[in-house]
C-alpha cells in the first residue's frame, strides 16, 4: 500500500528555515546513516527526484516469509488489519477492476483529507505501481510509486520506491526523530512484518 502521505507539523516559520538548513546536507542521494541495522535487515535510500523535481526515496527490507504469501497481503486492500497501522485513521476499497484497484485512505495527521490511490497489479512479476489521484486535494504537487518483491532466502524483500512532492517535504525527508520520514519508513516496515506474521493462516495456501 502507499505509504507517503504528507503529515501536518505543527513547526513555527523560523523553527522550519532553521532545520531545512540543517538538514540540507542530509538530503543527498545516498543510505540513510541510522536507517536500521543489519539484523533487521531494513534500508533506506535517497534517490534523485523525478525531472518535476520533489524528493525520492527507496525503502528496503525483509519479511520473513514465501512471497506467494506475502504477495496475498499486499493486495489485500480491504484487510481490516489496515487500521492497525497507526498511521492510518481509515481505509475502503472503492472499486477493482481486473489488475486496477482505487483505494481511499484517511491518515491520522490529515483524518478529514481522503487520499484516493490508484493501483496497477504486475503479478506475473510480483510488481505494484500506484499513483495519487487527486494531489489537490491532498495538498500535494505528485505523489507515486513501485513495489516490487523478490523472493530471497529465509523470505521475501520487498523494494518500495516513492516519488513525492508537497509543501514541507524537504524538511520531512530529512527531519530528525518521531515524527521525520526515516522513523515513519521504519514503523512502515515493522508494522508490516509484525502484521503478516500475526496473520499468517489467513494467507496461507490452503486458506479459503
């Protein structure tokens, strides 16, 4: 599911110049320093944007199971288990047709904003492609993206590459603590091995 939303930072005007400065050096392309350790198997890119300029970000990591089963939950995009995600305030499938899915989700930091995503299944190769349909309304400029899985010893990896762009952006991508998008891209992770491995039977094989 998409996961870049643009959260509102209660930040004073001068607090905001501040931290851009600080953080500019940080927003090159690159890894992320504190992005996760080797036992957790978790990584976070910077990419270089997209011509129409914004941020780029890559998130990588494992899940401990088959892809077959993992690619189950990924498109389930009805679960309930979506509003365990304490990001997500609500979420409804609005309609499916073939490997196109539109999808509306309200997020706890804009709960009365609904963000409708459009979503191309590549199951043939394990692929997602989706893209914001009304940024507008959002208040972003674009927000769109790739998630492609690989199955890999011991499980599945998944590579997520996101393309945003929105007032504030630059001091998301590179603010540090709770509430910047290197611990948000981490919980994202976390949340989703924990979740998978809590629903497991749902997704097996032999699963009505």
């Amino acid at each position: 599911m998409p996961f870049l939303c643009r959260l509102k930072l209660p930040v004073p005007l001068a607090v905001v110049s501040l931290l851009i400065a600080l953080v500019s050096s940080e927003i090159a392309e690159g890894r992320l320093t504190g992005a996760g350790t080797d036992d957790e198997q978790i990584a976070i890119y910077r990419l270089a944007p997209a011509e129409k300029g914004g941020r780029a970000v890559e998130l990588v990591y494992v899940v401990e199971v088959p892809i077959d089963i993992f690619w189950k939950f990924k498109t389930d995009f009805d679960g309930d288990f979506l509003h365990t995600n304490r990001y997500i305030a609500s979420n409804r499938l609005v309609h499916q047709v073939n490997d196109t899915v539109v999808t509306e989700t309200r997020y706890a930091g804009s709960p009365n904003v609904a963000f409708r995503w459009q979503t191309t299944l590549y199951p043939s190769v394990h692929g997602l492609g989706y893209v914001l349909l009304n940024p507008t309304d959002c208040g972003q400029k674009f927000n769109y993206g790739f998630i492609k899985l690989e199955a890999v010893a011991g499980g599945t990896r998944v590579t997520h590459t996101s393309y945003f762009d929105f007032f504030g952006a630059a001091l998301w991508a590179g603010l540090p603590g709770p509430i910047g998008m290197e611990a948000f891209l981490q919980y994202t992770a976390r949340w989703e091995r924990e979740t998978i491995l809590r629903l497991l039977p749902r997704y097996r094989p032999d699963s009505p």
